[in-house]
C-alpha cells in the first residue's frame, strides 16, 4: 500500500482530477452534482497522498514532459504548497456540500463544471514552479473566478464581476509584463533559476513593481480594493466563500513565494510599503465592514481587512522570518476556513429570511441556531480570539513584532481585533434581538447549516493544532532558516 | 543596400505611428461602431508590424485572433448592445456616459506618463539581444518530433500551458453560457450575395485550417492559427442563417468543445501509464501524438470561437424545459 501511495505522482493527479470532473460535470449537465461532489472528495485524498508522500519524501517535484527547467515546465511543492492545497481542498470541500443543496436543476449545472475547473486552476497554482505557468493559472483561476461571480444574473452581479473582471485582467498584463521582463533579462521562468541569477537592474525593479501591484490587484490589498465588496457581495453565498476564501489567498501565494525565493534579497523598502499597505487595508477595511447595512457586504470588507494582516508579516519578516511567515501562513490558513464559515451562514440567513440586512435579523439565533453558532465561531477565529486559529497567526504576528519592538503594529494588530470584534458584536447583537419587522421565513437544508458549523469549527480547531501544522509548513524550509523559532 | 535598409526604416517608422494613431482614435472615438472598425485596422497593422519583428507566428495569430475574431466578437457585442437599447430606451444614458469620459483628466494622464516613462527607460535598458532559451530549443527539436521551434514549445516542451489554455478558452465559454439568456430570434434571411460567398468560402476556410494545422509541423501555423481559421468559416456560417440542429445542439456539440483538453488529459493519463513523465511523449510516436492532439484542439477551439461569437448556449429542450 505504501510503495503503492508513493508511486503515484499525487501532484499530477491533483490538476488532472478536477480538470476531469469540471470536463464530465459540463458533458453530463444532469449528474453534475454527483460528478462533482466525487471529484472534489477524490481531491481531498489526493492531498492526503501527496502531503504523505512529501512527509516521507521531502520536497516533490515532476519535470513535465521529462525536460527539466528552464525547457520545460517543473511541478513543485514544499510545505507551504501543501498547506495552500490542503486549505483549499478542506474549503472547497465543505462548500462543495454545502453547494450540492444550494444550487438546483439549471443552476447546479452551470456552478459545478466551472467550480471544478476553479479547483484544477488553484491545484495547479500551488504545485507550479515556473513564472509563465503561474500566469496561465492566474488567468485561468481569474476566468473562473468572474464567470462564478456572475452566476446570479441580474444588474449587480453583473456589473461586480465586470468590474472584478477588468481589475483581474489588468492584474494579470501586469504580472505578465514582469515575466517578460524577467524572462529577457535572466533567460529562465524557473523560480529556483531566476533566483539564484536575478541581481538588481531597472528591469528587475520594473519586474517587481509590475508584478506586486497586479498580484495587489488581484489579492484586493487596500487601496486597491475596490473590485472585491461588490464582486463577492453580490455573487451567491458559496461563491461567495469561494472568492474570498480560496480565489484571494491565489495571488496571494505567488506574491509571497515570489517575494520569498526572488525579490525579498533585493530590499529597498517595498516591504515596508506592503506593511503601510497592510496597515491601511485592516483599518479602512475593519472601518467599512463596521458601518454596513447589510451582512454579505459586512462579511466582505471584513475581507479586505483581514487580507491587510498577511501583509503586516512583510515588514517583520526581514529580522524575524521563519516566525512572521508562519504567523502570514496561519492566517491564510484559518481566515480560508472562517471566511467561508462566515459566508456560507450569511447565505444560509439570506435564504431563511430572504434578506441580509443586519438590523432586521430578528432573533436567527432560536431559528437557525447552528448558523449563528457558526457565525460566532467563525466570528471568534476573525477577531482573533483563544482558541481559534486566528489567535494563533496573530500571536505569532505579535511575537514577531514585539522582539523588534515594533509598536506601531503591535497596536494595529491589536485595534483590527477590537474593530473586528466590534462588526461580529453588532452581527451577534442583532441576531439575538427581535426585530421590528417580521417575515416570512423559508427551510434551510441541514447540509447547509452543518457545513458552514463544520468549516467554522474547523477554524477554532486550529487553534489547538500549531505546533503540528507549522512543522507540515517547514517542509522543505521554504521560509528560509532563521534565528528565532516560535 | 543602403535604399533599402532606408525603405525599412520609413516602413517601419510609418508602421510605428500609424499603430500609435489608430491606438488613440480606437480609444477617443466617440462612436462604438467607428472604434470597432478601428479596432480591426489596428490589428491588421499589429499583425504587419509582427511580420517585420520576423515572428510570422504570432503575426498569423495577431491576424486572425486579434484582428479577425476579436473584431467579429466586438461587433456581435455591439448588435446585441443595439438592441438592449432599442428595448430599454438607454440610449440617452449611454449618450450622458460619452461624454463624461471624454473630458481629459490630468491626474490619470499624469500617472501613466510617469508608468510609460519609466517602463520606456526599463525596456531601453534591457540587452539589445537575449538569446533566452532559443539554443535549448534548437539542441532538442530533433526530439521534439516536429522541425517547427515554435510548435515544438507549444505542444511539447511547455505543453502544459497549451493544456492549460485550452481550458481557458472552454471557461470562457462556460462564462458566457452561464449569464446569456434565451437565445434571440435570429432568422433573417440572408441576402443572395451572403448566402453564395458562404457557400463558396466555406470549403475553402475548411481546407486553409487542415492546411495550417499540416503545416505547422514545420513551418508557422499550427492549432490556434488553424482553430481560428474553422472559427471564422463557423461565423460566416452563422451569420449567414445557418444553425446547429438541435439534436446535435446538446451533448455532440458539448464533446466537441472539450475534445481538445480531453485529448491532453487522456493523453497525460497515458504517458504516465506507460512510466514517462506527465505529457512525456515517446520519442519515435512524438509527431504523431502531437498532430492527434493539435488536431483535437483545432476542432475544439474553432467551435468555441464560433460558440463564443453565438453567445448564447445553443437551445437544446430535452435538456433544459
């Protein structure tokens, strides 16, 4: 069984078992459902098999085709691919159930083949070594990501993933721009290549400041934001989860793996820059989710805020790295699980009631009571409280900060807590009160309630399993070696 | 000599300001129909100014995607836009709309004259030359199983991101599928001269694309010059009346349309049930395998391109009531 499980190239398996599915879910419109919820299982063992196989192998990679870099194109995956695999296999897991009772008939077969083909595109983000690959992925994942965003029809939806979809494509000239660069100058799109070869030069510099502000772009860092509070507001609940649990942390993850392997050594103050970035975006955003009306675009902003800490982990990591990467790591990690909690019991209040807004909740919590206790629980993770895996990346975040005696974001991680705690209150306050008017109230599946609770609790969870989840991180050291150890 | 390095140069310099000129009216037009042609023009330009780069390849796809399909799409867009407004009377906004946006704004112009500038001060910089990867290329072409360098990086050496463009194009599609409504009664009749110009270049696009897809082995062309080429007979098809009956609208449409990721992906499923690498082509059975699966993908993209330019999913009841 063994020598079976590590014969098996999982890498592999994982891009071509969804690109499968999401092709048999559009042939065979009417078992799309099945097809689906098959496939995305058979993704979830497959991540169990590769992450064995890099456990008991150490880092994985696959020359394609049998040419190695620069001719060919590598596959390659360490801890932190695997971590991002495995986030994105456990989220779409749980959203998958949770769609399989959301989406009917027609809708049903639209969603699955594109979300499968979705899944194909985030698998083979993570496991690509190769600067042009990761273009063909983000574009693919970005088509993806805006042809779901529109699945609800209608002005808004339409006009948000216009606008997603113009924000996601100047994303990606951009980014592509600096593989051109890149690739003229250093003659490889292998990151391991380029990173031993590239030395600073104006191309390099170009290459950086076009890459980071389309990945910007595309991860909605404050102040360029503004795509995502009416794309993921006004797209379906799970598409909703989708976009900002998984679809962000995609470009997210090439901006750190690049910063990581080839821009960080170069300094000069970007990552100082990302710090006030990340600075601005938790409390623009924390701010704009406290004033919402209504819960999806409260949740959204919660986003942009959230997305902000990740790039607090820049500035720190320069003395401090294996440490503040982690901490960057953990956040990903548990925001994917809350987010997605927090969206799909968004979804489950907008179905029940037919409507999101926050002051006519009217008591969901006798109603819907394993939708607001996942809305809490989830809640919890986001604010940063113990113990939830949000606690855990923000501890670390703080450790980081305060060996450098850095208060400035000692306090900005500190007050994002408060303000986040601030929008789940008046969410949690709202949902525990009578409201003025009272309507009429539609059932909600039990899979959708238990999805979202399973997804929230998986983020709390995370708050007992650091020590194990940050060794399976530091596979294959991709956060280099570094002084402190958390 | 020495006349016609001079020849070159105005050609070219001429080329240069004729792209920047069309550039800037495609954007300040304020009539869509206008920009739209314009559009077209500057491609064809694009595609010239390609040829003179010696990159016959991308000029081919410049011209038939760029120009070509692209145009044709775009124009689609702007009858469909047409007729939206007729219906709901936003003619009046649209026109409100012209006219904010052509008011110059200086804090825009100003930033990207810096971004130009300094992109323009970068690329000036760069070496004159770079040889890239092109002496790799040519040290494995002879096992590649095609003489054509770029095919050969197309299909074999990075045949994964031609994979994986290939479900680009099919996503773009399920897109469009996914937000198109019911399909619009269409049956105008077409004119004599249509119908007989249909009737004629259609065999012929029909030839060009298997000419093209041949060819490619060794010479400029290849699947997505020869997908284009079907894409084009497919729309001069549909708009010459023709459609799709409906019992082949559904599932014998759909298998089409994924032949080509489907022919990667069983091809990956092969190469390593055979012990190579994922996409590692046996070295003897490379041309072959490689013409099978440009072939696929021929057929695949040429009726997406022309499923695109429909717009709407092609009605089939027994699917959908």
């Amino acid at each position: 069984m063994g020598a079976l499980l590590s014969e098996i190239s999982w890498g592999v398996v994982l891009i071509l078992l969804p690109l499968a599915g999401g092709i048999a879910c559009f042939l065979f419109p009417r078992a799309a459902k099945v097809l689906g919820l098959v496939s995305v299982f058979a993704v979830l063992l497959s991540v169990s098999g590769l992450g064995w196989n890099i456990k008991v192998n150490g880092i994985y990679r696959h020359a394609i085709g049998g040419w190695n870099a620069p001719l060919g194109i590598d596959l390659y995956a360490d801890g932190l691919s695997l971590l991002m695999l495995a986030a994105t296999a456990l989220v779409g897991f749980g959203i998958s159930v949770y769609s399989a009772d959301y989406f009917e008939r027609e809708d049903a077969a639209r969603f699955w083949p594109i979300w499968l083909l979705l899944l194909a595109a985030l698998n083979a983000l993570f496991l690509s070594a190769d600067v042009f690959n990761l273009y063909v992925t983000l574009e693919l994942m970005g088509l993806a990501a805006v042809a779901l965003a529109a699945l609800a029809g209608g002005r808004d939806a339409l006009g948000g993933a216009m606008r997603y979809l113009l924000a996601s494509l100047l994303g990606s000239l951009a980014y592509l721009f600096g593989v051109a660069l890149l690739y003229h100058g250093f003659g490889s799109m292998d990151i391991a290549m380029l990173a031993v070869r590239v030395e600073a030069s104006p191309a390099v510099w170009a290459a950086l400041g076009l890459m980071s502000v389309g990945l910007l772009l595309k991860t909605a860092l404050f102040p360029l934001h503004f795509w995502l509070p009416p794309a993921h507001a006004s797209a379906p609940a799970p598409v909703s989860a989708l976009l900002s649990a998984l679809v962000v942390k995609g470009s997210f993850y090439i901006l750190l793996r690049l910063w990581l392997e080839i821009f960080g050594p170069l300094g000069g103050g970007v990552d100082t820059l990302f710090g006030l970035l990340g600075t601005g975006a938790i409390l623009w955003g924390s701010l704009q989710a406290l004033r919402q009306t209504r819960l999806k675009l409260l949740v959204a902003y919660s986003t942009v805020a959230q997305i902000g800490y990740f790039f607090i982990s820049f500035p720190l990591a320069a003395s401090a790295g294996v440490t503040a990467w982690s901490a960057a790591a953990y956040l990903v990690l548990s925001h994917a699980l809350a987010k997605a909690a927090m969206f799909l019991a968004t979804g489950n209040v907008l179905r029940f009631g037919g409507h999101d807004r926050i002051a006519d909740l009217d008591r969901v919590v006798q109603r819907l009571p394993l939708t607001a206790c996942a809305f809490a629980l989830a809640g919890v993770s986001i604010m940063g409280l113990p113990p939830s895996g949000g606690f855990v990346g923000k501890w670390l975040l703080l450790q980081a900060a305060l060996t450098q005696d850095r208060w400035d974001l000692v306090s900005v991680i500190i007050l994002g807590g408060v303000l986040a705690a601030g929008y789940v209150f008046k969410v949690i306050g709202h949902a525990f009160t009578l409201a003025d008017i009272s309507h009429e109230s539609r059932e909600v599946p039990a899979k959708m309630e238990w999805a979202a609770l399973l997804l929230a609790f998986g983020a709390i969870l995370l708050g007992f399993l650091a020590s194990p989840v940050l060794s399976l991180v530091g596979i294959g050291v991709p956060f280099g070696v570094s002084e402190v150890s958390p | 000599m020495e006349a016609l390095t001079l020849l070159h140069w105005t050609f070219d310099i001429l080329l240069g300001l004729g792209l920047l000129w069309l550039g800037w009216r495609v954007l300040t037009s304020p009539d869509l129909f206008n920009a739209i042609v314009l559009f077209v023009a500057f491609g064809l330009l694009m595609a010239l100014a390609w040829v003179r780069l010696d990159a016959p390849d991308i000029a081919l796809a410049e011209a038939a995607i760029g120009a070509g399909l692209t145009g044709a799409l775009l124009l689609a867009a702007f009858a469909k836009l047409r007729t939206v407004e007729k219906n709901h009377d936003i003619a009046g906004q649209l026109e409100k709309g012209k006219l904010e946006n052509r008011s110059f704004q200086w804090w825009p112009a100003t930033f990207l004259l810096v971004v130009a500038a300094g992109l323009g001060h970068t690329v000036l910089s760069l070496p004159h030359y770079a040889t890239g990867l092109s002496a790799e290329v040519s040290a494995n072409l002879k096992s590649s199983g095609v003489s054509n360098p770029v095919t050969a990086v197309l299909l074999n050496f990075r045949g994964y991101d031609t994979l994986l463009e290939m479900v680009v194009l099919l996503l773009a599609l399920l897109g469009v599928w996914s937000i198109s409504g019911s399909a619009l009664p269409r049956e105008a009749a077409p004119g004599p001269i249509l119908d007989t110009l249909s009737r004629l270049l259609t065999p012929v696009l029909i030839l060009v694309a298997a000419y093209l897809l041949w060819v490619g082995a060794h010479a400029p062309g290849g699947a997505f010059q020869a997908g284009a080429v079907l894409g084009a007979a497919g729309v001069l098809l549909l708009l010459s009346g023709w459609r799709l009956s409906s019992h082949l609208a559904g599932l014998p449409l759909r298998i089409i349309l994924v032949a080509g990721p489907v022919a990667f992906v069983a091809m990956a499923v092969f190469t390593m049930l055979t012990g190579g690498q994922f996409l590692e082509y046996p070295r003897a059975e490379a041309g072959t395998l490689i013409l099978f699966l440009e072939t696929a993908a021929t057929l695949s993209i040429g009726t997406t391109l022309a499923a695109l330019f429909l717009g709407e999913r092609p009605k089939n009841k027994r699917e959908y009531p």
